[in-house]
C-alpha cells in the first residue's frame, strides 16, 4: 500500500489541487486525510467535494467538529471561530451529515490514524514534539500512527525504548521500530514555509517521504478576504506561520 497522507486542508482548494497534481505520477494508491478539511479558508464546499471524491479515509478534526456543533468551538481564538461560523452557514445539510459521519480514529493496515493524539482523539491536544509524542506510543497498538493539528511536521521514532526525531524528509521505517507521523498542513503550514505539505508512506517499501508543493496562496488569500473572512487568515498563507 503506498499512501498520499494529507492533513489540515482547511477550505484551502488551491493547495489541495496543487498537492493532487503533484502527487498524480507518484503511484500512491491509497489517500489518507487526518481531518480539518474544513474551517480558515474561504472554499469549505469546493474542498469537501474533492475530499470526498479522491479520498479514501478521512478522519475528523477539530474545525470539522465545530462545523457541526458550535460547542466544539469553544477553545477557538477569534479568528478560527469568525471562520468556523461562517463556514457553518455554508455547508448544506448533506456536507453537514457527510462530516457527522467521520470518526475521530480510524485503522488502516496497521497504521492508525487521528487528528490529535492518540490517547484521547476527540480531546484535541496537541503533540508538538518529541517529549509529546513520547508520552502516546502505549496508547496505540500499530507500528505507525499518523497524527495531525499542529501544522508543523515532526517524525519520532521509538526503537528499544528510545524516543527521537527524524528530521530528514525522506525517512527509511525499520520494521522493528515505531512511529508517529505529522506530514504538516496541506492548507495553512505554520513552519515558516508557506507551501502546501504531504506525505507519501509506502508499506511494503518502508519509506515515508514529507514533500512540499507551491501553489497560488495569494488566490487563496484573495478568496479569504472578498469573503470577509479575518485578514490575518489571508496574510497567514503568504509566509506560512
Ligand atoms: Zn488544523
């Protein structure tokens, strides 16, 4: 199984369709999504069609949940709550029981998957480094688990009970060793580069590979703000923080 990983779309179509072109000649046969399809960016509808479409399991995030029920926005800055509301009035009822049906963890061929942490998927905490992830590796069974939410990347290892970073974007997985898996935001990175993120895991090659991808952000930007969306959501893309 090779497997296009995606996260942290957010309602950003242009990235979307830049990470599927770029991965279009890669072989992956399987495509993951880690959840906040929804939320930020100014195309919920446009992104929610080609998520359903392209992607085989998705799991919710925590912008989609506050799509569906405002409570769940309650630890929202002002912006990502003047989005989620807006994108609330968007959605029609059938995008709306499309994203009550996605669970908060899924598995597939030994990898699970989550938008926050393992140990508590629905509680949206965030793992931002080693000594996070260090913590989650008892709380799921499978060699690998993918995570997303921070939209940064980050690889840790466990092996013989050491925990530690991978920092180079092509990543050689051993079969005795564990690991948790943040590929980065496909639709607002926030590690100070502003393209679109993705990763490719091949299963039976051992290989997990975090790519980038540039893609028309001053566009997405430009949607952000003709929708009256908070400016800052705009700027954001621009330089990836
Ligand atoms: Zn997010």
């Amino acid at each position: 199984m090779r497997c296009l990983i995606a996260t942290d779309i957010h309602s950003n179509i242009e990235a979307l369709e830049a990470v599927l072109e770029d991965a279009s000649d890669l072989g992956c046969d399987t495509y993951l999504c880690l959840g906040d399809v929804v939320g930020y960016g100014a195309s919920p509808r446009e992104t929610l069609a080609v998520v359903r479409e392209r992607f085989d399991v998705v799991v919710r995030g925590n912008h989609d949940a506050a799509a569906i029920d405002e409570a769940e926005s309650f630890r929202f800055n002002e912006y990502a709550r003047a989005a989620i509301d807006w994108t609330r009035d968007r959605l029609n009822p059938g995008e709306l029981r499309y994203i009550s049906s996605l669970s908060v963890t899924e598995h597939v061929d030994g990898v699970r998957l989550v938008h926050g942490s393992p140990d508590d998927p629905a509680g949206w905490h965030y793992i931002k480094d080693t000594m996070g992830a260090s913590y989650q590796f008892e709380a799921f069974d499978e060699q690998i688990c993918l995570i997303g939410h921070t939209h940064v990347p980050l690889v840790v290892s466990l092996a013989g009970g050491t925990v530690r970073e991978e920092t180079d974007t092509l990543v050689r997985l051993r079969p005795n060793m564990r690991y948790m898996i943040n590929v980065g935001s496909v639709g607002q990175p926030r590690d100070d580069d502003p393209r679109a993120a993705y990763g490719v895991l091949d299963l039976e090659a051992g290989s997990l590979e975090l790519r980038r991808v540039r893609y028309p952000a001053k566009r997405a930007r430009r949607k952000i703000l003709e929708a009256g969306l908070p400016e800052f959501l705009g700027e954001r893309l621009l330089d990836g923080v």
